[in-house]
C-alpha cells in the first residue's frame, strides 16, 4: 500500500479559522498580539479554530470561541491562584482546565497594566531556555 506524503507547504499552514473574535473581544486580543509580539520567536497562528499565540510551535495563549469567553494563557498553579484569589471577575479556570497550568482572563475585564508582566510570564513558560537566555539582560 503506497503512503500518501504530505507536502511541506501544507504540514506548515494552520488550520482555518473557525472561530474569529469580533468587536470588542477583537480589539482586546489585538492588545494581547501587540504585547506578546515584542518577545523573541512568539507569534500569532491559530488553535482549535481559534487565534492562538505560539513560541516555536507551543501555545502560549489561546482566545477561545465568543460563546466559551476568555483569553486560556499559560499560567502556573501557584499564580494561578493567586490572581483568582485577588480577581476572580477576571481570572478563572473551568473543569477543562483544572489540571493544566493554564487561566482563563477576561479582556473586557483585565487591567491592562497588568497584561505585559503575565504575557511574558506565560512566554518564559514555553520559550526554549536558549531564547529565553538570549531575551534577559546580561
């Protein structure tokens, strides 16, 4: 039985996007692009349907569909709590996210100021160390 290759080209594009954030979600996740692009090797490609940012291929942060609400960025437990505890109208998990080290942030929501520290925090969870290393003051 032959096997069918694949061609580069499409082992490389994302999936469609199913999922296109719009209005007011659209422009706090544009925010979100804008601070996440400044760190070395992140981009924006897409997950499940939904825009999502990457660092070498790894999710750093996803926007899930309208109906489900909420930027999933990384975050570890510890700080997970932490911001759940100081905001819970912001930062929240759902039973799908319970065990992955990972909240749930609501743009509408958010202080902005805030977003820049959390963004690279999630960065620095899956920048390979030798980006990371490149990224920090010497």
């Amino acid at each position: 039985m032959a096997t069918r290759k694949r061609s580069r080209r499409a082992s490389t594009e994302p999936a469609p996007l199913k999922y296109p954030a719009t209005g007011e979600l659209a422009e706090a996740y544009a925010r979100v692009v804008d601070i996440a692009c400044r760190l070395p090797g992140t981009e924006a490609s897409r997950s499940y349907g939904t825009p999502s940012l990457k660092v070498e291929g790894r999710i750093l942060a996803r926007l899930r569909t309208e109906a489900e609400g909420g930027l999933a960025m990384r975050c570890d437990f510890i700080d997970r709590q932490m911001l759940m505890q100081a905001d819970p109208e912001v930062f929240y998990v759902t039973d799908h996210y319970r065990d992955h080290p990972m909240v749930l942030i609501d743009l509408t929501r958010v202080r902005w100021d805030a977003m820049p520290h959390l963004i690279e925090q999630a960065w620095r969870m899956v920048a390979p160390p030798k980006l990371v290393a490149a990224y920090d003051p010497k």
